[in-house]
C-alpha cells in the first residue's frame, strides 16, 4: 500500500514538498511576507512592509504536476514542472522506504540591480530531487539536494552554479495542526561579494477544511528557490526575520479529482 498524507501542503514553509496536486486538481496559493522584525516601531516590526507571491498548482496527472507564480519581490514570475517518482509503500515484501519527486523551475526576474551587471533582466533555473519518509503518523522528513543556475551574479567571482542541500521536518501536534521546519545549506565558497546566510523557517500549519494556512517565520524574503536558497542576506541572529503566512485552496477542476479526493 503507498503512504499518503507524508505532508499535508504542497510546501513544508518555502520548500517545495514530494506532495503534489492529484489529476484534474488546482491548487491556489498566497504566499505572503512582512517586512523585517528588527526595523522597530516606526515600521510596526515590519508589518507596514509585505511581498506577496500568488501561485497556481495543477495536476496533469497524478504524478506529474505544472506550476505558475509571480512574486511582488524583484518582479519575479516562475514556472516549474514536478513529477512524483516511486512512493513509499506499507505491508509488502519489498516496501519502497521513500518517496521520491524530481522538479525543475525556471525565474525570471525583471527588478534586479547588481553594481557591474549594467542590466535589469536575469533568468535562472533550479532543479531539486526531493526525498522524503513518513516516520509515523506523526513526523515526516525530507531531504532535498539542488542545483542552481544565475545568469547574472553580483560580482565576476561569484559562481554562476550553485549546489546547496535541504532538510525538512513536520510534525503533527493535533489532527488538525503540525509544526513544520526547513534548512536550506548553501554550500561554501560560491557567493563571495556579498554575505550570504543559509535560509531557515519555521511555520504552524492549520487545516480548515479545503484550506491549509501556514503562519510562518524566516529570514528569507524570497519565496522562490533562487531567492531563498542562494541570496537570502539575513539572518536570525542579527534580528532579520521575517514574519508572513501561506494559505493553500485546492479546487477539484475534474471529475477524476473529485473521486480521488472522495477515496
């Protein structure tokens, strides 16, 4: 028997999870993000500040999925396509111990001023295997490795290349409720003009009924893999936090969704 439910959204906070849309399903998804905590009063902790990302989700099939979004920060729109790989399985002989999704996006973001780059206008591409196990009823892990590709940096010595690796964790406290974690390693050596931090975040996911809502905290402005796993520049320690929420609503577009919901 496959395992269902390893996580409950399409994303742990920013990450993209192995979960994806079944066939004939639209997911809608606001992603939303204040300003910075540690820029005081004057700014209500950074609640007078938002970025907004809004994202449609569709299932081609049940393993293959296709993804749109266009974010306020950096004009930003995105595309990826995901297609879910072997699942993990229960009860068999030869259970499969996880579940395994592939997925490959594209960015393009038009409001990106670097000192020598003399132009507005850069693409960049990610591609990410996503491995995950449900523990129990309870806990669900993933572990993401990824690639980056910018075809413009900051500076001649910054890689156009990046590797980083992924971790995420959820955890369920209610049937209703989980508290969900994720860090993005960037590996070393490969942004050098400017201090780049390692992007981690924290949320409590709420589900009501056709809506999952995230209440989340980061120090990631960005919401896209380029944004939050190669140039996130704050860091939890010096106050750069972020607080924001997700909110996720599936429409059932088939009837091949509406039955597969009902099973």
């Amino acid at each position: 028997m496959p395992v269902t439910g390893t996580f409950k959204a399409l994303r742990i906070v920013n990450m993209q999870t192995i979960e994806a849309p079944a066939r004939g399903a639209l997911n809608f998804m606001i992603m939303h993000r204040f300003g910075q905590l540690n820029t005081g009063v004057y700014n209500f902790f950074g609640l007078d500040n938002a970025t907004l990302r809004l994202g449609l989700d569709y299932g081609i099939t049940d393993r293959l999925a296709v993804g749109i979004g266009r974010s306020s920060f950096q004009k930003m729109l995105d595309a990826y396509v995901k297609y879910r790989l072997p699942r993990q399985t229960v009860g068999g002989d030869n259970n499969m111990p996880v579940s395994v999704s592939i997925i490959g996006s594209i960015t393009d973001y038009t409001d990106i001023n670097y000192p020598k780059g003399g132009t507005n206008y850069s693409v960049s591409y990610s591609a990410r295997l996503l491995i995950a196990r449900k523990i129990n009823r309870n806990l669900s892990l993933e572990l993401t490795p990824t690639w980056l590709h910018y075809n413009l940096v900051p500076a001649a010595a910054d890689k156009f290349d990046e590797f980083a690796i992924g971790a995420g964790a959820r955890m369920k406290i209610t049937k209703r409720m989980s508290i969900n974690a994720e860090y993005n390693y960037l590996l070393p050596n490969q942004i050098v003009s400017t201090p780049v931090h390692n992007s981690f975040s924290m949320g409590l996911d709420i589900e009501t009924g056709g809506h999952v809502f995230q209440l989340v905290f980061t120090n990631s402005q960005g919401m896209t893999e380029p944004q939050y796993i190669g140039r996130t520049t704050d860091s939890w320690g010096n106050g750069g936090i972020y607080f924001g929420f997700n909110i996720s609503r599936n429409f059932n577009i088939t009837n091949h969704a509406k039955s597969h919901k009902a099973t």
